[in-house]
C-alpha cells in the first residue's frame, strides 16, 4: 500500500500501516540495536514500506537526539494538511496535534515498551525537565499521568499530546500501548462536539425573501416619484428566493400569503 | 558600459496654503449615469438554524408582513424606497410610494 501524507486512513488502513512498520523496523532495530525501540527520521512518507530500509534512520546511539534543533523528531507528518487529516482519522476532529513549536513530528510508538523508552529518553534529553531517570520503569498509571490529552479511535490506534515543561509533542500510540496506557476520553470529546452542534441549531437564522431585482442608472434612481412603477427582472411565474443575510439563496418557492401575512411555499420551480 | 546619469528623485515638502476653488463638483451628476442594482424584498421570517435545515418543499414560510404591506427597495442592503407589489407584464413590479429621499 502507496502511503501518502495527503489521504486520511481508514482504521485498518492504519492497522495495516503499524503491521508492517512494526515487522519491519522492529526486526530491523533488534538486529542492529538490540532494542526493540525506534526513533525514526522520515523525511517523506510517500511510499514509506518501500523505502524502510535505506531511507530511514535511527538514531541509534546511547543518548538518542531527541527533538533538539537539529534533528527532528521522526517526522511522520510533514506538514498541517496531513497533521489534521490524521486527526480527522484518529479522532474525528481536526486540531487535535499540536500547532506550536516542533512543526510535524510525531513520535511513533507500536509497543508498550517502546513508548516507556521513548519517555526515558526524553527525560534524558530534557534534564531540567524532572522527567523519568533514565532506566526507571514506568508503568501505564506513569505514562498516562504524562499524557495531557488521549483518545483512542475504533482501531485501538491512539493519539496523546505529552507534555514536557513548555514543550508539548503528539505521541501516536499503537493499539499494544494505547490498551494499556491511554486515559479514553472520546466519549467527552464527542459530548462537547454534541453540545457545539445543539448551541448551532438553536442559534437564530434571519431569512429574507427576496424578488429580483432591477438595474438603473443613478439619474434615473434620483429622478424616482411616488407613484412611479418599476419592472422588475422577475417574471411573476418565477420562484421567490429565501436569502440569509450574508446573501446565500437557502431556498425558493412560490409567493402567496397565510395568515394575512406574506409567505413563501418551497418548491422546485 | 553606457555612460547613464543618474540622480536622486527627491519630494519637496508641501506647506499649508490657503483654500481655493473646490476642483472636483460635488454632485451626483458625475455618476448619474452610473447603473445600480435595486432589490426587491418582500420580509424576512426568524427561525432557527435547527429549522432552517428542516425545511422541504412544501413547507411554509411566513415573513413577518402583512399581505399588503409595502415592499422595500434595497441599494447595497439599504432600504432607499418602497413601493406596492404590483404586476406588470407578467413580471413582478413595485409602484413607488415612499420615493427615495434627497441625502
């Protein structure tokens, strides 16, 4: 599968993604690295299983580069069109990723253990940051507590923001850490989505009902006199347009009257 | 290379001086024969968005006047005239009865 950072994936699309990321890099950094971690510097993910092998790089020595100016953080999103489709696909949301600071990275954590190393090693990274010490174990309750902001989507597959002191970084989770690490919340992420869209529905819509209407000169605009009859464009078998306030025709009907009052029945014609 | 002279363009600075004549006429004669768009409305009816997105054909939408009540005629969403509803050679048409006024 041709992987592109412009399309949004399904849930087994990212599942399939994972698989072979997962077979791939993991065998190829437990070879070379003895660690079944993976920081990884993509510099395009355009066509991303075909190129594993040349194209990636690991920062493999004992303090990985985290993050500093010079290294990017495995760069999986290169930019915010495929930052927010991401989310779209994860969450059902756009602007979950971060928008500030270290612009697309995303840390790419498939396994329990995995996503703990990448934690002890940005504290590593960060020292003045009171992080984990390097080789402490963390466990879920540790971990979770780091993670500002989590959900999970049908897949398993879950995106965290983790929070470093100023720093804040996206960490996608696979569904292996995401089990056991991610405080669910789509639940109260789909009520405030809910409770936007009541605040929408109930909100007042202004319509006016509206004839075409007719050119005229200024001269002839100024020269106007009561009693004065001015054709307009529109036949009278023409439909009415409904218009809002911003100019935009919602919809058009027949003109008549109910109630002693103007009214507009919709239609097609 | 050609021989080019080439100097600094600089502005002298305008003093205050005392008026004279006005150089461009105000008055609408310029642009009388400027054409405008006039728009005809009929009313406006208040629902909600929730409402608005039910609407289907068939439905009914009352404004807010009265069958006989004057059309208003709109310059650029301002109204500037209203007339009666009128039909004037199967096409829609208003007879003025409030004229625009000199402004």
């Amino acid at each position: 599968m041709a992987v592109s950072p412009f399309r949004i994936y399904s849930a087994p699309e990212c599942a399939a993604i994972a698989a072979a990321l997962e077979n791939a890099l993991c065998r190829w950094s437990r070879r070379w690295f003895g660690t079944g971690k993976l920081v990884l510097e993509f510099d395009n993910i355009n066509g991303l299983p075909g190129v594993l092998p040349g194209q990636l790089q690991a920062f493999g020595s004992d303090l990985p580069h985290y993050g500093d100016a010079e290294s990017q953080w495995c760069t999986l999103l290169p930019d915010a069109a495929a930052r927010d489709a991401l989310d779209r696909s994860l969450l059902g949301t756009p602007g979950g990723a971060q928008r500030d600071g270290e612009e697309g990275s995303f840390l790419l954590a498939l396994q329990a253990d995995m996503a703990a190393q990448c934690l002890v090693d940005i504290g590593r990274a960060f020292p003045g940051e009171a992080q984990p010490r390097a080789g402490q174990e963390l466990g879920a309750a540790q971990v979770g507590g780091m993670l500002r902001r989590a959900a999970v989507c049908g897949s398993g597959w879950g995106l965290a923001r983790l929070r470093l002191g100023a720093l804040e970084l996206p960490l996608l989770l696979g569904p292996a850490v995401s089990a056991g690490i991610v405080p669910a919340k789509p639940l109260r992420l789909l009520g405030a989505l809910d409770s936007a869209r009541q605040a929408i529905i109930r909100q007042p819509a202004s319509l006016s009902a509206a004839l075409g209407g007719t050119a005229l000169t200024i001269g002839e605009f100024e020269g106007l006199r009561v009693g004065d009859i001015l054709r307009l464009d529109q036949r009278v078998d023409e439909a009415v347009s409904l218009v809002t306030p911003g100019g935009e025709v919602v919809a058009s009907g027949q003109l008549g009257a109910r109630e002693g009052r103007k009214a507009v029945r919709l239609g097609e014609e | 290379m050609s021989e080019t002279k080439v100097e600094n363009l600089e502005l002298s600075e305008f003093a205050d001086e005392a008026g004279g004549a006005v150089v461009a006429r105000q008055s609408l004669d310029v642009v009388k024969d400027v054409s405008v768009q006039l728009t005809a409305v009929l009313g406006k009816s208040t629902l909600s968005v929730g409402e608005m997105f039910g609407l289907q054909e068939n439905s009914v939408v009352t404004l807010d006047t009265l069958t006989d009540a004057p059309v208003d005629l709109l310059l650029d969403g301002k109204v500037v005239a209203r007339g009666r509803l009128v039909i004037v050679d199967e096409h829609f048409g208003v007879q003025i009865t409030e004229a625009p006024s000199a402004d």
